[in-house]
C-alpha cells in the first residue's frame, strides 16, 4: 500500500491585495488633478480682462456698491459689469458734454457737468438713459447727486469773505432747499452727514439732506480743515495747516483721541480705509511714504526704497490689503503694482500686467477686488479666490474634481480590499 502524498500548502493569506488597473488609473488621475489644485490655488487670481481706450484712469470708475465699472471706449463710455465685464451699456460721444463722469454717492445716476453752459448732465446708472438736466449758477462746483439733491460749493463774490456756500439744489423743480456759510466742508463717502469749520472756528457735524445739526464743538488747533468723516465709526478728523498734524475726534461730542504726528516734512494723503484706521504721509525729506495707525500715533511700516518711489495708492474696504504703483526712479514711464498687507508691508502678490506697464489701480468699494489699468489701455480685475477663509477653494472647479476622483479610489481601495478578503476566505489566490 502505497504512502499518501504530502499535504497541499495552504496558501499564504495576503494583506496587501495586488491593485487593479482600475485603481491605479484613479490613483493617477487623482494625482494629476491635484497638481492642477495646487498649480490654481492662488489667492488672486484674474477675474476677466477688457481691452478699453482708457489711458489716463477716473478718480472713480466704481459705483458704490462696486456692481458697475466706467470705462472709455471709441464710441464714447461704457459701463461694465463688474463681475463679468460685460457691457451693461453704452453713452455715445456725441452725448457726453462735460467732464468729468462719475457715478453719484447713492449710485443711482452717472453726470457731468459742463461749464460752458453751465449745466448738469445726467444719465440712469442702471439703464443708461437720459435724464433731466439741471442749470446752475456757473462759479459753482459740483461736489454730488444724491438724495434728490445737487450738493454745490461756491465761493463767495466779495474776496473779503473767508467762507464759502454750500447749497443742496432740488433734481427736478432746481429749487435751493438748503445752504450754508462755513469756511471748509467735508461728506463722508456716502453723503449721508457733513463736517465743516465754520465762520467762527467750530467743528459742526450736520445729517444729510435735512441739513439737521448734530453736533457743534471748537476746532482743535488754529486754521484747521476737515480732513475726513467716518459717520459708522464716530470720528472727524482735522488737520493742521501745515500737513503734519492730524486731529482725531468724536463727531458727537468732540472729545479729542490721541492725535496723529506726522514725522518730518510730510504731508498726509487722503487714501484711507472706509474706518480711517490707517493713514498715509508722504515724508518729503525722507523719501518715502509712512504708513500710520491712526487710533496709536504709530508708524506700521515704510516704502523706504532708494531706487523706487510709490506712485499710488488704493485700499481695500477693510485696510486688509493696500494696492500700490510705483516707478523707478530712471523709468518714470514704466510703471509696476502690487498688494501688500495693510499693517505690514509685506507683498502678498504682484499685480503688473504681461501687457507691459500699469497707469493706475482701484480697489472695489464692495468686495475684495482690484481694477488694474494697464498703460495700453488694458483693464483688468483681479479678485481674491479665497474671501476670508481657507474654504473659499470650493470655487475652482479643479477642487470638486479632485474630490470626485479621491471618492472614486476611494470606492475602488474598498472594491479591492473585499475581493483581497473573499480570497482569503475562499482560499483561492486573490487577483
């Protein structure tokens, strides 16, 4: 009787499953579209681009609210969308009399003004189309259109008086509702209050457009001129004669924060965020720009270059970031921009154009984007990708792909890790 053979080795159990061609293409793909995340995954990024005939930028292409951007064209003036830049409408040159355009505070009308007749020009922001005009007195400047009303500066006849008058002027029936003497007059962005110094050197805070005063205080330092209001955030500011000096107070009470020394020969610009919590000098002297905390009389930081100066400047609605131009001192012409964080100075992005130089810059009054004006004439709009937080990735479409190919081998890991599992059980060889 012959001996039985040896005993068949059981298999081995396997652990690791030898991967599928399925899965190792997912892996792949996976891989290639997370390059293409990190690759996208910039803070800035261009929103659209339109070719334009602007050369020379507006003090204010944005609306208010930051919908709608103006922009020079062959035909005469545009209004772009701001998210897109698609054109919303059109304002032919033969029906543009006066410079400049500009949109209204509440944003309800573009207008001009033309010297030559003298007469106000308006035109519906929202459509486009003609609305009524309005004479006014010819040594008047116009300082808006809003709430019903045209806000006129003038001066007075007689050289002898050292004040000015501002009126309120009705829309329709060009009635003055309101006027007043004062010596120097401020409106914060929205017109909805005014600060003046008047005729006898008092700081007077009124609303807007009943004229109603709110409050009366005597003016800090001799001489002094509004500098800025900030109605939301309770403060007038006031500074000296000289530019070196800027007076912080409560437009309700008149109480005085501590005030803003400017250091050297400087003067202060009027680029401030909507909360006037930074402020800018120029140090003549020195060179260079002072960037300032207004609330600490503190420098944050410089532009001390030798070999560059800032040309611009344009702050984002929060003074979370600065937008700046500057030139070379041997390249006035040539022009480059970038963002730098407001309280540091340090450069985040850089701005400048593959079209060659950039002429100007403006930061959205909305949201946290910035029109860039090339020197050709180029407008583009960079936006930040992110808002606020490290979830605004969501928006690439390169992150939702990524997420569905890393749930796809996800599903193909567990496909395999259960046939791995039927083969050790069965104890047949796993494929």
């Amino acid at each position: 009787m012959s001996e039985p053979g040896p005993a068949p080795a059981k298999p081995k159990r396997r652990f690791l499953p030898r991967f599928t061609l399925r899965t190792l293409t997912l892996c792949v793909l996976l891989a290639a579209s997370g390059l293409g995340l990190w690759w996208k995954w910039e803070p800035w990024a261009i929103r659209w681009i339109q070719e334009t005939q602007e050369r020379y930028g507006m003090d204010t292409p944005f609306s208010p609210d930051g919908s709608s951007v103006l922009s020079e064209t062959d035909g005469g003036l545009s209004v772009l969308d701001s998210s897109d830049g698609r054109r919303r409408f059109d304002i032919a040159a033969d029906d543009l009399t006066g410079q400049p355009i500009r949109f209204s505070a509440d944003g309800r009308y573009l207008y001009s003004v033309d010297r030559r007749s003298p007469t106000l020009h308006r035109w519906n922001a929202s459509s486009g189309s003609k609305a009524k005009n309005i004479e006014i007195p010819r040594e008047a400047d116009v300082l808006d259109v809003v709430n019903g009303c045209v806000y006129l500066q003038q001066s007075p006849r007689d050289p002898k008086q050292a004040n000015i008058v501002v009126r309120a002027m009705h829309l329709d029936t060009g009635k003055v509702e309101h006027e007043l003497a004062v010596d120097h007059v401020t409106f914060d962005r929205r017109f909805t209050q005014m600060a003046c110094v008047s005729p006898d050197r008092h700081i007077e805070i009124y609303r807007l457009p009943e004229f109603e005063r709110l409050a009366r205080f005597p003016e800090p330092e001799a001489e002094s001129f509004i500098f800025a209001l900030f109605p939301e955030a309770g403060k007038v500011m006031v500074r000296t004669v000289q530019g070196d000096r800027l007076h912080i107070l409560d437009s309700e009470t008149g109480k005085a924060f501590p005030s803003l020394s400017v250091e050297g020969r400087a003067n202060l610009r009027y680029e401030l965020p909507a909360d006037g919590a930074l402020a800018i000098a120029d140090s003549f002297d020195q060179a260079r720009e002072n960037i300032y905390d207004t609330s600490k009389n503190a420098i944050l930081w410089s532009t001390d270059d030798s070999t560059n100066r800032s040309f611009s400047f344009s702050w984002s609605a929060n003074g979370e970031y600065l937008a700046v131009t500057e030139y070379e001192i041997s390249l006035l012409n040539e022009k480059s921009a970038y963002l730098v964080q407001g309280r540091t100075g340090k450069k985040v992005f850089d701005l400048s154009t593959a079209e060659g130089s950039v002429e100007w810059l403006w930061f959205s009054p909305s949201v946290l984007a910035v029109l860039v004006l090339g020197k050709d004439g180029t407008l583009t709009m960079w936006e930040r990708r992110r808002p606020e937080q490290w979830w605004g990735v969501a928006w690439l479409p390169e992150f939702w792909l990524t997420v569905v190919f890393a749930l796809l081998v996800l599903w193909s890991l567990i496909r395999d890790f259960k046939t791995l599992r039927r083969a050790n059980r069965s104890g047949a060889p796993s494929v």
